[in-house]
DNA sequence: ACCTGAACACCGTTCAAGT
DNA sequence: ACCTGAACACCGTTCAAGT
C-alpha cells in the first residue's frame, strides 16, 4: 500500500548545511529558495512530529531559516496552510487507490486509505472545514463515483455519499481528537483500558451498554471497526437497490 | 420539542445591576457567586452568541465581572470549560429523548436531537474528545441501549453503535467547521451556492459526480440528508439479524 | 476559601525597510 | 519580486497579594 504521497517522503535538506563554507555561519540562510510547497511541506514535518500545537509561525521560521514575513508572502495565513497540509495528505490517498472493478471494494480502498493516512497524520482530522478545502471535495467525488457505479438510484446518489463520507469524517474527528489526549504518553491500548475503566466507573444500572461492551473496547481494533462501519452503510445502500 | 436544556434558557442577571445603590458604582461587583455552574452557563452564551473565537478568558472576565483568577478557581482551564459546556447541551438532548418502544424510532430522536442541539450549538461539534467528555459516554450508551433493543447479535453491537455514534459525529463536525465559515455573512441557502459554485468550476470529467450533484446540494436539507443517514445504517443494521 | 489583577510567556499577523 | 525582523495586539495561565 503506497498512501505516502511523494511529497511526504521528500526530505529538505535545509536544517544544516555545513557544507557551505562561503555563507557567514551566523546567517544561516537556506540554499533553496523558499515556496508555498516547502513551507507546506515543512508544515506537514512538524505536525507529523509534534503535533497540532507545535505548528507556530515561530517555529516555522526557526526550521526554514526565514523570518515571519516570508511565509506570509507565500502562505495567506494560518488557517490556509493546514488547509493545504490537509489537502496534501489527502490527495495523496485519492491518487494511490486503486480502481478495482468492484465498487464495494474501491470503497472499501477508500476508505482504508483514509483511514491509516489520518492514523498516520492524526491532524488531518481536525481540518475538515468544506471551504477552500478540495479535499473534501476529493472524497465526495471519489465516494460518489462508485456509488453510481453500484447501481443506487439517482435521487438517493447524493445522501448515500453523503453518509459515507460524513461517517469517515466522524472517525477521522475521533482519530484527531484521541492523538490530541494520547500525544502525553502510554500506547494505544494503555488508552482504551484509561476510557474503558472510566466508562466501568458509572453505575451500571444507568449505563448498562457501556458495562457490557466495555470489554470489548479494551481490545477492539480500530482499523476493524471502522471498516465493519462502512460494511454497515454499504449494508445500508444495498437495500435501496 | 424540548431539547433547549433548563440551565440554557436560565438568564443570569449581572450584566448591569443598577438597583443595587449601597455598592460603589466603579467595582461594579456581581450580586451572586461565582460558582463553575456560572462560569460555564455564561461561556456558553458568549459561545452561542459570538462563536468560539470569541470565548477568551478576558471576555468572561468582564461578563462575570471578576478577575481571571477567580475563574481558574473553579475550572482547571479552558478546555475543561468547553468540556463542560458541551457535556451540558449533549445532557440535555439526552434528558429530553423520550424512550418510544420503537427502538428505531428512538434511535432517530436522539440523532435528531443531537442534530438539532448542535445545529443550534455549532461550538459543541468541535468538542468530541473522548477524554473526560462524558457527552460521547451520553450518546453511545443511548444509542446502545436501542441496539439492544432492536435485537441485534451481541458481538455486532458495539460496531453498530460505534457506526451511528461516528456518523452522528461526523456530521456534527461539519456543521461546527461550517459555522465557523458561515459567521463571516450570508445566509444557508448562499453558502450552499457557493459551495456548489466551486463544485461545478472543476472540470466535469475529473469530477462528474460533484457536477451530478450539485444542484442537489443547492437546495438539500441537511437535517433530512442527516436523517437519511441514520435510515441508512439502520437498514444496514437490520441486515445483521 | 475565594477572589483580584498585574505579569509572564507565548501567539498570529502586520509592515516599514531592505535586496 | 521576495525577504527581514521588530512591533502590535492579542492569547491562556500563574501567582503574590488581598479579604
């Protein structure tokens, strides 16, 4: 599975260069010109890294060498840039599915892709605002195609897509949210057991639910679930045919 | 429908307090005490009527009438404030659901509920961490407690509520990030054109399913779309039994 | 126990000035 | 055209000091 986009992987070489005996040492400034797709692709380093908070214009400069003024020359303001992270990232998943001839499947393609890369890049998921963003649009498009191509009446198209995609959104929230609590410390399962315990606290007469699957949360598997979601609305669509 | 929570419709009076003659007109001090119920009724209001970027800690301090201090005494800080403002709205959404025997039936209250609470509080869509959030808690035990109900295989309950809880959350975060675009103006129906608009401007043979759409999404209703949604899970649901 | 409010360590963003 | 970096107008949070 290749949802790494190329951009992603393309390391800058821009935070030493000691080779570079001509420039005053104190000045350190980058060899390679400055451009909307480094600082963007910078963006993506430091959020991968460090997380949401870690994204500051200071700490943008401090990494390109540059001062405030720069980015902005190249980049309209904050908001915009994690747009364009976001789209980045999310392209790159659109552009590695593969079309197989089975619309279920490349569903189901989709939404893996999106899956492990908001896994991977767990910032993507607070970004979901549907106004320059084309990421979203990206999605839709890619979703829909395959729902007209499963047969699904024309005037249900449109909420069949919609509830594809509005639910990946949903585990894509989750997904951000979780990285957010998760980024001071334990492991993954350190963390189910955390919410699991806490949801074991309650009386269980209130919250007999939460008492029964509580196990369950404990040691189920994201990616699964998240898949046996989509098997559900796809479940869902079936009967409209 | 009564899904407006008690404490939301209680309006505190220490705006302006003029009767009160015996206090020195220039300390303008509140009449009551500060209490976290207070703090977090009175952030909700600057949430509900300014949005979030308007929820500062200056600005409660002036509505309260106190030091930033005083508020730390009571909340730890601000994120558990808007922990706590959510938690409230979702507790009320919960509280006013009326249990039909028809668990699907129920099922659809609550989504709609929740729909609604969160149209009207777009701010709370922001909040979905599953940390002390007790709101998440809220809604999957209310939605598992009717897949229960519905007679659904034990080992298939948590996917199927895990699949209405992140589809609900998906939606709800769409409609904070699009309230977060839509304070700046206009009005739904303009925003939905505009979307349209940037939809259609895209070449129609990379995109053909957002052309097919569009006009769809010009004049849909998001609570029906919302709705369809939860009709399409559920039918994927009863597949399962 | 509860509150005050100045101070601290940050932010995103702007802009006159440089090349 | 592109970049510099100081300055501005904010933030959330802390804390010595008050009652």
């Amino acid at each position: 599975m290749l949802f790494q986009a190329p951009i992603l992987e393309r390391r800058s070489s821009h935070v030493k260069l000691g080779g570079v005996t001509t420039r005053a040492r104190r000045s350190e400034r980058r060899t390679d010109a400055l451009s909307k797709e480094r600082i963007v692709e910078t963006a993506i380093e430091i959020l991968d890294a460090e997380g949401e908070n870690a994204l500051t214009f200071r700490a943008l400069t401090t990494r390109l060498a540059t001062g405030a003024g720069a980015i902005y020359w190249h980049v309209a303001n904050k908001n915009e840039l994690l747009t364009a992270a976001a789209d980045d990232v999310i392209a790159a998943v659109m552009a590695g599915v593969v079309d197989t001839s089975e619309p279920e499947e490349t569903i189901r393609a989709i939404a893996l892709g999106l899956f492990d890369a908001i896994d991977a890049h767990p910032w993507v998921g607070a970004q979901l605002a549907p106004e320059p963003w084309t990421g979203l649009l990206q999605i839709f498009e890619g979703v829909g195609v395959q729902i007209q191509a499963l047969g699904v009446p024309p005037a249900a198209q449109f909420n069949s897509a919609s509830a594809l995609v509005n639910y990946i959104l949903g585990v894509a929230g989750q997904n951000a949210a979780n990285a957010r609590v998760e980024m001071g410390g334990g492991d993954r399962t350190a963390f189910l057991a955390k919410v699991a315990d806490r949801w074991t606290e309650r009386d269980p007469v209130d919250y007999p639910f939460a008492h029964q699957v509580a196990p369950q949360l404990r040691d189920h598997d994201d990616r699964e679930q998240f898949l046996a979601g989509i098997d559900l609305i796809l479940a869902g669509i079936a009967t409209l045919r």
